[in-house]
C-alpha cells in the first residue's frame, strides 16, 4: 500500500493508471444515480479487458455497500493517489501471491462476514486477469518525482 498511496497518479504503470481511472469514475457514477457500467466499462474494452470487468464492478459494488468503514476515493481530477485507492491497488498487485485463506482474510478487514468471499473471489479473478493482460498495477519505471540526480 505504500508504494502506492500519495503517489502522482502518473508515477503509477498503465494499469495502476486504468484502475486508479476506474474506481474513481465508478464511485462518481454511483454518487450520481447512474449505473457505472455505462461510464467504466469502455476503458476496460479498450485495453481488451472486458472480461475483466465483472471483476471490478463486483468488486466496487460489495465495497460500497459492505464496507466495514466508509472507502474514500480521490475525486476524478485529483493527482495523487488516495489512501484507499492505495489499498485496493496493493491488494490487487499482491493477490496472484496470495493463497485463498490470506485473501479471505485480507477481505475479512474490510467487508462485512457475507460478503468476505465474493470480494476475495473479485479481487483474485481481477488480479488474474490483469497479469496475464500485463497490466497489473504497480509503479512506472521511472518517477521524475523521486530523481536523485539532476541529469537522470
């Protein structure tokens, strides 16, 4: 998670930067009455994720209305990573190492009982895919922000 959280968002890969895009326009959507299909699902076919994205809606929609806590999203325009962006982008980075029980777990701190399952299963299958697409988030290479040398 601290890779990521207050990190400029175009310090993040491109896949770090889709999902980042993502979570942001679906919570903007749901605030606003629409269906965030509509507004999310066209990035994922543009990357050939389309696949992948009953992953994601699954995996946004059990957190809104499951949450143990309110997640917080940065607004669509915003720069920097937010801590809970962070959160999920660490999660779905690290789920291809975890085993079934750690993601269980790992679900179980931030969703009620019921919905432990059906988010690790959303998190493990959307990680999945990301990886195999090569677009699993993490950090770009190289993070003008965090030169040591001036020339670099």
């Amino acid at each position: 998670m601290y890779d990521f959280v207050d990190r400029p968002v175009s310090a993040l890969n491109e896949g770090g930067r889709l999902l980042v895009w993502a979570m942001r326009h679906w919570v903007r959507a749901a605030a606003a009455g629409r269906c965030p299909c509509g507004d999310v699902a066209p990035a994922f076919h543009k990357h050939d994720l389309m696949p992948s994205f009953p992953h994601f809606h699954v995996m946004m929609a059990v957190l809104n209305r499951e949450s143990r806590e309110g997640m917080r999203f940065a607004p669509v325009a915003c720069d920097r990573v937010s801590e809970h962006e962070a959160l999920l982008l660490e999660l779905i980075r690290g789920a291809q190492s975890r085993t079934p029980a750690q993601m269980r777990e790992t679900a179980a701190l931030l969703v009620a009982p019921d919905a432990v399952g059906t988010l690790g299963i959303a998190l493990a299958a959307l990680s999945h895919d990301l990886t195999i697409a090569g677009l699993g988030p993490g950090l770009a290479l190289h993070d003008p922000a965090c030169s040591r040398f001036p020339d670099e």
